[in-house]
C-alpha cells in the first residue's frame, strides 16, 4: 500500500468513527516506537529510581522483580495495544474512557492522567539530573559531588522542564527528531555503560546477587523505606521501580492521529516499546548490582548507589578514555 493509500484509509477510519482528521500524519512506526521509548528512558528511571527497589529488598528486587514488573506492564500494554487499534484516535486515555464509559470517566481520566503526568515528568527530570551529575560531571569532569546543592537541583530541573515545554509547543516534527534521537541515544548509553561496568567491575561477578533477598528497609538502605519486618512486603514495595521506570507508553496512543497506518503502528510501537525497555533497563539494573563492590554498604549509599558503582568500578576512568 503506498503511502497515500495508506493516509486515505487513516482518513476514511476516523470518518467512519465520526471524527475529521485534524492533525498532520507526519509520523512512522518508528517514530511512534522511539516517543515511548524516550518516554520511558531506562537511564532516568531505571538509575534515578534504583534505591527504590535496592533499598527494599535487595539485589532480588533487582533480578527478579523487574522481570515481574516488566511482565506486567507488557500485559498492560497489550490492552492499551488492543483498545488503540479499535479507536486509533488523538487522545489516548481519557478519549477512550469517554467513548467506552462516558464523559464522567473521561474527566476523571483526564485528571488522573494530567496530575499523574506532573508528578512523573518532575520526578523523571531529577532523575535527569541525577544522571547528568553522577555518570557526566562527577564521573567523567571529576566534579566534587559534595559542592552540588538544592540550588543546583532546582535549577537543572527548572530548566529541563521549560526546554520541554518549548519543544512540546514546537510541534510533532522536531518532537519526533528528538524522540528518534533520543532512542538511539538512550539504546547506546545503555549499552556502554553495561559493558563497561561489567568489564570494569573490581570485583567477580555473583549472578547469585540477582535473586538473593536482603530486607533493607529502613536505615539498611539509606532510608529509602520505613523499616518493615516483612521481606514480601519489602520485595512488593520495590516493584514501583521498574513499574515507575516502564509507565508513559501511552504516548503512542496520544500520538495516534499523527501516525500512518494508527491501528498497526501505535499497539506495536507500545508494546516494543515496553519489550526493549525491560530487556535493555534489566541488563543494566543487574550490571550496576553486579559491579557493586559491596552489596552492602551500596544498599547503605541510598540515592548515591549507582555513582557508588562507577566510582568503586573505576568507570569513571574507563568512559574519560572513551573519544569525545
């Protein structure tokens, strides 16, 4: 089917749902793939947020449960996946939960997504921060990681969230520039730093790290969570890792109306999405416990583990020798 075929079928589906197309289909499969998987960005959730599993019940929740959380946020993908092709609209949730459950749930959805979205992406952006200020200043620029205060915090992050907000109103096509390099971005940062913290790591690596419990709640883990006596509590407590890390995929279903061939691309873009997230942010969770000198004493480091990691592995030394 040629591509204008393909906008004339777009076209005639939304019709015969009684919606005019109102938005410019400037975008691919691949290009509805990358804006989820920038989304989800496994840098920033996934290192930004690792005290949360870590610091709960240890190197299992590691190991183990970002499996399990991955599964089941495939699980919801696919759901999404199966509603969005039935109704490939501009939207995402809120439109859909008007048209299956009525104005009433489509307002409540909408809220619920809008405050879920400013807690997300403030959080998202200190994770930004984190990572830019342990892996780049401290690790590479050998910056005193003691001289960053408050200030600095509320700064980068201010600034981070405004630059988004310029582009966001820029419009799709430098969204979708950004969003395509930042997939290939994120996809090679990864895979450097799981090599090189593998490679580089001071000690042998134990795999039996990745499904051994530790309870370490409360002053264990740096005061990532209040003290609990119960393990599984603390194992289901450190579940919001990966589950915080793998969320926003809804972004192709929001996107929808700008994608050729919608009811194909968005349930596949999403759901890719979800499947390389989980596959890649695994390997690099695992890497950073597996190169951690002591379990211990990284549980102890709370928010400063994975800086902990690069500077004991001597990584920061490994990515100066990298061409910049």
């Amino acid at each position: 089917m040629t591509e204008s075929s393909q906008h004339a079928e777009d076209v005639k589906i939304l019709h015969n749902m009684g919606y005019a197309q109102e938005l410019s289909r400037r975008m691919g499969g691949f290009q509805n793939f990358a804006i989820s998987f920038s989304i989800i960005c496994i840098l920033a959730g996934g290192i930004g947020a690792y005290t949360v599993a870590f610091g709960a019940g240890g190197g299992g929740s590691i190991g183990i449960g970002w499996i399990i959380g991955s599964v089941f946020a495939l699980l919801v993908a696919a759901a999404m996946g199966q509603i969005a092709s039935a109704y490939p609209t501009a939207g995402g949730l809120y439109h859909w939960s008007s048209i299956l459950g009525g104005k009433g749930w489509g307002w409540a959805t909408a809220w619920i997504n809008l405050i879920g979205l400013l807690f997300v992406v403030s959080s998202v952006n200190y994770g930004v921060y984190l990572l830019l200020k342990d892996l780049v200043l401290v690790g590479i620029f050998g910056m005193d990681a003691e001289s960053f205060t408050r200030t600095h915090l509320t700064i980068a992050v201010v600034l981070i969230t405004v630059s988004q907000a310029v582009l966001n109103y820029v419009g799709i096509r430098v969204t979708t520039i950004l969003t395509d390099f930042s997939g290939y971005l994120i996809l090679a940062v990864s895979v450097v730093l799981i090599a090189g913290l593998l490679l580089a790591s001071p000690v042998p690596l134990e795999p039996s790290r990745l499904v051994t419990f530790t309870n370490n709640t409360g002053d264990p883990g740096g005061g990532a969570w209040p003290a609990t006596p119960s393990l599984f509590f603390a194992f289901v407590l450190g579940l919001l890792h990966v589950c915080y890390t793998i969320t926003g995929f809804d972004a192709s279903a929001h996107t929808a109306e700008e994608t050729h061939d919608a009811q194909r691309a968005v349930p596949r873009g999403m759901l890719t999405a979800v499947f390389w997230s989980a596959l890649f942010g695994w390997l690099l969770v695992a890497a950073i416990l597996l190169a951690l000198p002591s379990t211990t004493e990284g549980a102890q480091k709370g928010a400063g583990v994975f800086a902990y990691a690069l500077e004991s592995s001597g990584m920061p030394a490994w990515l100066k020798a990298l061409p910049r």
